[in-house]
C-alpha cells in the first residue's frame, strides 16, 4: 500500500523510549491491517474467538498499544473516510490479489505446506465492517483518541501533525510524507524479528523516524517535486509509468523540475495527474476532533474482551499496565517542570 520510497536515502532508526512525552497520530487502517497479518496462528488462520470471529486486530490494539504508553507515548486512531474515485482501481487490485491468496492459502493448507499457507493467509487480510466497528470500541473503551478523516487516514494524520497537535504521523507507508507531515514514524507497533514474505528468511524490525524537510534536503527537492515523482511511480491513485521506479523517477523530475516538463521529455501522459497532485497537496481534513485520552472504562473492556474469549488475568494486567504507566507518565511531566524552576 502507498508508495516506497525505501530506496532513496536512509532513516533513523530509533527506540520507543526516544517518543516519550510525544503523541502520534496512527493511521488506523494501515495499522490494524497490519494486526490482521502478523497475529495468526502457524497455519496462517487469524486469531478467533469460539463464535469464529477474528480477534487478531483486538489483540494487537489492547496489547501493543498498552506498550507504547508504557514507553510515555500517546496514541490517537485516525480512520479513513470515503476513498477518492480514482483509487478504485486499486482497490479492485488489492481484492484480487487477496481473493488469490486465499485460495492458495487453502490449496496450501490441504497439501500440509505450513510455511506457504502462512505466507499466502498474511495477504488476505480484509477490513470487514465488523472488525472496524469493534476495533473502534474498544479504542474508544481505552480512553484513546478516535479521529474519522473525510477521506484518506494519512492525509488527516499529516494534517494534525503539521497544525502541531500531535508530534508526528505513523504509518508503515510513506504517503505521509506526500501528505505533508513533517514527522514520519514508521514500524511503531511491529517492532522485532519479522519472516520477510515469500521469503524463508527473518529481518529485525527496527521503528524508523524521517523527518520530512530533512528527507527533501537529503534529495535536493521539494515536497511537491516529490509528489510528481511519486506519481511518475504510480501512486493508490495512478498507475504511474511503466519502467519507472524511485531513483529513474527522481532522476527525471530533477532534470526537468516537474511532472509536465518530465512527462513531455519521455513522451508520456497521465491524464489526471493534476487531480492526483491535489490529493497529496490540497486533501480535505476534520478539525473535528479532541486528543485528550480519556479514562479507561476498565468494565467495558473486560466484558467486551471476555466476550471475545480473552483472558480476564492478562485483561486486566494490561489495563493495570496502562493506568500504571500513565501515572508514572505524569509523575515525570511534574518532576521536569519543577527541575525547570532550578
């Protein structure tokens, strides 16, 4: 999803602690898709209560959100609103690419091919009404900030992260950026050792930070001569050029200074690039929205977890771990602002 950008400079990888004080706007879809994914068990079925529900994405947002509080980090949920036409495309293309994985997760299930069938069931991962509904409630239960953008996630994180409400957006993808959010977090709730798709082989997962001017500086180009690149690639919104990846399409853009005069160069057109340069440029956001954190509604979310077969020991450990680690939080902010009168 979104655009990769991996390949053009190097980011800062940092620990968890380095965010504390700070708040972040998650980008809720991108995070909870990740939950889907990665929570499984090894013949790649998501985590189910005795009803068949899934509660892979339940399970991450009790257990990992409580430990980025743990580290002095507040988390606010920023979940999409309607998607813009002209990513219709792909998202027909990503369901066929999940209605394909599903039947060769199942083929590979039935030929006892345990390593496949995780691989294949990590791509059929779906936003059902049901697990937004629920994902959202118990975020709500926990106190945290729920922000409903009017279009894309992304583009009302980047949006709050500019205004100053919050320190920085996070996301696995790089669309932040194009969004114009100064400060990018990457890998915030999948820390650790992480199989490599397809691949029989592990990479640890460190969180990255990337500052955005720093990010341009770094390329010798503006935010907006980034967006014409990125829509030279293909974007949610385009399918970009064919043969051009991150370094031809940054090469071409800082030999001809924009997308028309590179398009025009290479004897190419995108017929709506100008309408997907606003996307990324002139979004729509909410003003609508209070990231103070509320109080934990401990009895809901107990009764709201055991009903998904949860344990109620580890429940409450964990609700016991936020409210812990939140005092401490404050404890701190208090020390600090009396050590600045000395």
């Amino acid at each position: 999803m979104g655009v990769n950008l991996s390949g053009l400079t190097e980011f800062k990888t940092i620990e968890l602690s380095d965010l504390c004080g700070k708040t972040v706007a998650i980008d809720a879809y991108n995070t909870i898709y990740q939950f889907l994914s990665i929570i499984r068990q090894p013949d790649g079925n998501p985590l189910n209560d005795k009803n068949g529900r899934i509660t892979s994405h339940l399970s991450g947002i009790l257990y990992r959100t409580s430990n980025l509080i743990a580290q002095g980090i507040e988390p606010s949920f920023v979940f999409d609103g309607k998607p813009n036409v002209l990513k219709k495309a792909t998202l027909d293309k990503r369901k066929d690419i999940r209605d394909k994985a599903t039947i060769e997760w199942e083929t590979a299930k039935e030929e006892g091919d345990i390593k496949k069938a995780f691989s294949k069931a990590q791509q059929t991962s779906r936003m059902t009404p049901e697990i937004r509904t629920s994902a959202k409630e118990l975020i709500d239960y926990l106190g945290l900030p729920i922000i409903d953008a009017p279009s894309d996630g992304e583009a009302q994180a980047a949006y709050m992260c500019k205004k100053g409400d919050v320190y920085a957006s996070a996301s696995q993808d790089f669309d932040s950026i194009l969004f114009g959010a100064p400060t990018l977090v990457r890998n915030l709730t999948i820390t650790g050792r992480r199989k490599i798709p397809g691949k029989e082989q592990y990479r640890d997962v460190k969180t990255e930070l990337i500052n955005s001017q720093e990010f341009f500086d770094s390329l010798d180009i503006t935010r907006e001569q980034l967006v014409d690149v990125c829509i030279l690639m293909g974007t949610d919104f385009n399918p970009g050029i064919n043969g051009i990846g991150p370094k031809k399409g940054l090469k071409l853009i800082k030999e001809n200074g924009d997308l028309e005069h590179a398009l025009h160069t290479i004897g190419e057109e995108i017929p709506e690039y100008q309408d997907i340069r606003d996307i990324f440029l002139n979004s729509t956001y909410s003003d609508d929205y209070d990231l103070k954190p509320k109080n934990i509604d401990r009895d809901a979310v107990i009764e709201m977890m055991k009903g998904y077969d949860f344990s109620q020991d580890r429940i409450e450990n964990t609700l016991n771990k936020i409210e812990d680690s939140r005092k401490a939080n404050i404890a701190k902010k208090k020390q600090r602002s009396l050590d600045s009168w000395f």
